[in-house]
C-alpha cells in the first residue's frame, strides 16, 4: 500500500511537471545549512573579524538558466547563497559581520574588519529530461574578492561546485541540483580560504585540510554528485599537490 502510495504520488509529480512545461519555472537554491557545519576535526577559525557584502542588486538580481525539456528555470543566486556564504565564512573566521555598503572605506574601517569578501556568482544548468523541467546538472563558479579595509585586493580564490540530481529528488525537489552545487562550491571556497595567507593569520595548512578535502569529495561520490571518473580526478589532483 506505502508502495502504490508512493509511486502515485510521484506519478502526480510527474504529471503537474509535465502539464507546466514551456515557460521559465522558479525554483530556490539555497544550500542545507547542515551540510556545512563545521566538523569536530575542522581547524580553528582564523582570529579575525571579516566583513562581507552582497550589493542590493545583486541580491534582487533573478537569474534564468536551462532546465529539461527545452524548458529554462528562474532562481536568486545571491540571495539564496547568503546564508549559507555567512556560515561558511563563520567556519573559517572567529567574527563574521554582514557590510550593508563598502561604498566608504573610512566606514568600513571604522566597523573594525580585517577584510571585506565580496563573492561574484556565475551558475550553469541543464536538464537530461525530455518532458521534464528541473534541472537535472548545475554549477556554481563561486569567486570571493578579498580587500583590505581600503580596498586593496588581496586575494580572489575560484572554485567551481556542482550538483545533479535523480528522477525522483528533482521530482519532489526542484531545486536539488541546484542546491547540492551551492553546497559543494561553499565547501570548496572554505577550503580554499584556509589555504589563502591573511596577514595576523597563517594560512592554515594542518593535516587535516587534506583529510578534509577527500572526506568532502567522498560524500559528493556517495551522494552522487559526481560520477566515479569525476571522484579519482580530483582525489589524484588533491594527492598530487602534497
């Protein structure tokens, strides 16, 4: 009976999918932030206060990119990234403050930061369905501008996540793809900032941020995230650059 329940449920989904097809659908990306809690064996966060800011209109800024069935999909990138950005950082850092403008260095000076980030967000998507629209493959290339509190660059770290879904989580879930992306590209600028020397910090290179770094590209695989080819490419890049 659960099993007849089930499969109809996910034959209405189908469906409702299915009659909706031939138009830009909104769906909502953003990331779990359970998925980014910082481990027990995680480093330290750096002793530093960092700001960060999301211009207004980039927050209001509605992306529209490919889903399945010739279909597009409609979505926040900044707004729904935001959240999950300030945690990620907070992992990273001791003092996470949120700029509501860098417009006046004298101003940011004055809110007592080390460093300004501010992240530039460029999503992909696409969908495998034929009659289907969600989004079946997404990505996020995430970069974080790093400055000083006068607004000299002092870093710009690059990552790319990615994020796929099965029939039945993007069924129930539209968002998934999405949101898996969002999630892997936090994780991967988290790693990416321990590595990123900050005067009054070092960089933080301990052991453990290999560990870390193969533990997260095992759960992508488990996940099914990335395929199996994707898994041994990055595992050899991470075991190569020690």
């Amino acid at each position: 009976m659960t099993s007849t329940l089930h499969s109809f449920k996910a034959w209405l989904a189908l469906l409702a999918i299915t009659v909706l097809a031939g138009c830009a659908h909104p769906i909502a990306v953003v990331p779990d932030q359970a998925r980014l809690a910082r481990g027990a064996d995680a480093p330290a966060p750096m002793p530093l206060r960092v700001g960060y800011h999301i211009p207004t209109a980039l927050a209001d800024m509605e992306v529209t990119t490919p889903g399945g069935g010739g279909d597009n999909i409609r979505y926040f990138p900044y707004r729904d990234i935001d959240a999950g950005f300030e945690k990620m950082l907070s992992n990273v850092f001791s003092d996470i403050v949120k700029l509501p403008s860098i417009a006046n260095p004298a101003e940011t000076a004055s809110s007592g930061v080390h460093y300004v980030i501010v992240p530039t967000i460029v999503t992909t998507s696409g969908g495998s369905g034929l009659f289907t629209w969600p989004p079946t493959s997404f990505s996020v290339d995430l970069t974080s501008q790093i400055r000083d509190p006068a607004g000299t660059l002092v870093a710009s770290p690059r990552v790319v996540g990615f994020g796929s879904a099965e029939t039945s989580e993007r069924l129930f879930d539209h968002g998934f793809a999405g949101r898996r992306a969002m999630e892997d590209a936090l994780l991967r600028m988290q790693a990416a900032l321990r590595e990123t020397s900050f005067t009054g910090a070092p960089a933080q290179r301990q052991r453990g941020t290999t560990s870390e770094r193969l533990d997260q590209l095992k759960a992508l695989r488990e996940r099914k995230d990335i395929t199996e080819e994707e898994y041994e490419k990055k595992r050899k890049e991470i075991l190569d650059a020690l």
